[in-house]
C-alpha cells in the first residue's frame, strides 16, 4: 500500500496535547451508581485527563484483600459497562478486563504493571479510602507511589492509614459526589 504524502508549511509544529495523562481506578464497582461513575468521569474530564479506565478486580483478587463481593466479577464488569454507556464524554473510558481472563489472584503490582505499560504517563491510581488503606501497607506501595500519584475517594468513610502522611504531596482525597 502506498503511503501518502501530507505537505504542511515550513517551521510547522503539531499543536501541544492538551490533555494528557491516565487514571486508573481499582475497586469492586459493586456498590457503585451511574451517578458515582458520571461523577468520577465529570472530575477526569475537568482535570484534563486522556483516559480513564475501570478495572474492576476478580473475586479471588478481592478473597486475598479481604474485601467481599456479593455480585459475581462479570455480573459487576456488565453492570459497569452499562453505567458507561449512558455516559456522554469526549474523554477515553474504558473498563479492562484482564483480570477476568486470568480468572485467579493477580497481585495489584502486576495489575498496575500491565495497566501502566499500556498507558500514557503520568499515571494516577484511583481507589477507595478501603483500598488506599491496604495498598499502604504493601511493600512495593513506596515504588508505586513515587511513580504515580494517588487518588483516594472517600467512599467508606474509613479512617486513613497514618503511613500516608509519609507521602502527603503524593496523594488526595475526593468524594464521590462532589468531585471538583
């Protein structure tokens, strides 16, 4: 196939991307609402964010973190897929499904590891204040956390793991409903 030729002006340079970056957000998605995932592609969207993308987590993932899930992972992955659809975005939405593929436990650093390799940087992991709480306490979190930046949402009301304040100006916590 022959390639075409694109003439442009001379001293041409592609305008700047204004957009830029992905967030990743790891959670069951069970409790979630359409006004919960509306609300958090609302807040992508006026952070300038390129891609946001749901990873909801197998429920052997979920047994080994000690977090119950009622709704089975394709059950919750079906449920998430059709919030997304009736949301109306210029920004890239997805939900990956890796997870469901393997169908066992996937460490969360092979989670971000796949997801960030594929991906444009900078990265930020979303994930609730349940989840934050028990990623702080892994040993490769110190790694992780220097290479993306954390957002907490407050979506259990739990208290913060002290070991965050380590990393103040890593991380931030929004809610769900009035995200801004």
């Amino acid at each position: 196939m022959a390639r075409e030729q694109i003439q442009v002006p001379f001293g041409y340079e592609p305008p700047e991307e204004k957009r830029k970056g992905t967030v990743l957000v790891f959670e069951t998605f069970e409790d979630w609402t359409e006004a919960d995932v509306r609300s958090l592609v609302d807040w992508a969207e006026n952070k300038s964010f390129k891609r946001l993308i749901f990873y909801p987590q197998h429920e052997e993932t979920l047994r080994r973190m000690d977090i119950r899930a009622e709704m089975p992972y394709h059950a919750r992955v079906k449920q998430l897929q059709a919030y997304l659809e009736e949301v109306d975005t210029a920004l890239r939405v997805e939900v990956d499904q890796w997870e469901g593929k393997r169908k066992k436990y996937t460490p969360l650093d092979t989670s971000l590891t796949f997801l960030t390799d594929k991906s444009p940087e900078p990265h930020f992991m979303c994930m609730s204040d349940r989840y934050a709480n028990l990623f702080v306490t892994y040993p490769s979190f110190k790694e992780w956390i220097r290479k993306a930046r954390l957002v907490i949402l407050r979506q259990f009301h739990v208290p913060l793991n002290p070991q965050l304040q380590a990393y103040e100006g890593r991380w931030e916590v929004i809610e769900l409903g009035n995200m801004q």
